[in-house]
C-alpha cells in the first residue's frame, strides 16, 4: 500500500472524487490502491457481481442473494476457515456501471468489523503501454473493543490487500487468454491450411 506522499496526483484526485471518508471517533478508514494489468471492463465484470465475490474474493467460500441485483441487495457470505468469522450479512449501496463504482455494506453476521462499508472504484489506464486498471478500494469500519485503530486497520487492510492481488491475478490471467486466443485460432488455422 502507498502512503499518501507515494501517491499520483491522478490517484489523489480519484480517491478526492470517490473516497472522501470521515471517520467517527470509535473508527478507523484506509484506502488501498492497486494497478492491475487487465482492461477495465474485464477487471469490471468480476467486481461488479455483487452475487458472485468468489470470483476473486478468496476468503469467501459461497455466497447466496436476496432478491434481485439492485440497490439494496442483501447477500450472505459464508467465510472460509482461518479467520475470526463464519458469515457476513451485506448490502449492496452503489452498484454504477457508468463510473465503475461498487459500494457493499456490512450489516450482520459471525464477526467483528461492525458499521464497515467499503467503496471500489475502477479508474482504465495504461499499464506496460497496454490497456490497465487502477482499481481503489476504501473502507471505513467500528474499532472493536479491545483493539486500537492501527490494528483494526492493519487487518482489514491485510484483507483487502489480498482480495486486490487475487483480482489482479484473474483479470490479468484472463486478459491474457482473451489476448493469445485469437493468435492461437490463428496459428491452427495456418498449419491446417498449410
């Protein structure tokens, strides 16, 4: 994670833009920002299934939705063995397809990060001279009890640091096959004709 010194000034005017949160006394809030090798619209279509975050999400082992896939949506995730939590209750607040911005609240469930909201924007960029992804992701949550803030953030951003590398490695895996697949087809049509 960049501190704030580390930052682009693009990557300071889209947390201004998308991020701006204000934590009360009993919070903490971080934002995280990772640049991936994928095109925006396919890093997009993992992030914005509210109903499937096991796409990249590797803590999640299943997850089931409440009605249809709109504002409002609940969904109930069960969590995998190793973390402090068995299943989180979630809302859907922002799903905008124009902006690229997903915003999942947590309302109940097996766990401690009470009153926790999350905000993902995906902003496209070049990356190795080809079409990338910067993607931020911002929380803000309760400090449990017994915890101080650092640690509460430490953690939750050790979560989302990891959800973050697992999107990258399946965007980029998949841009890749979406990249070779046509030189592929080609390849097999030229040694069929020849």
């Amino acid at each position: 994670m960049k501190n704030e010194e580390e930052l682009s000034s693009r990557e300071m005017e889209c947390m201004r833009r998308h991020h701006h949160r204000v934590p009360a006394e009993n919070q903490c809030s971080s934002a995280l920002v990772k640049h991936i090798k994928a095109p925006l619209p396919l890093v997009w279509s993992l992030v914005r299934k509210f109903d499937e975050p096991q796409k990249y999400k590797p803590f999640v082992r299943r997850c089931v939705v409440k009605g249809n896939l709109e504002i409002g949506s609940l969904r109930e995730v069960d969590v995998k063995s190793g973390l402090p939590a068995t299943t989180s209750t979630e809302r859907l607040e922002i799903l905008d397809d124009n902006h690229h911005i997903l915003s999942v609240r947590i309302i109940g469930g097996d766990h401690r990060l009470k009153n926790y909201s999350s905000i993902m924007s995906l902003h496209p960029e070049i990356v190795d001279g080809r079409p990338g992804t910067l993607v931020i992701e911002s929380f803000v949550v309760d400090v449990p009890e017994g915890n101080t803030k650092d640690e509460t953030c430490y953690f939750v951003e050790a979560l989302i640091k990891c959800n973050l590398k697992s999107l990258a490695g399946v965007s980029e895996g998949l841009a890749v096959q979406d990249h070779t697949e046509p030189i592929d087809r080609m390849h097999e049509m030229f040694i069929k004709s020849g």
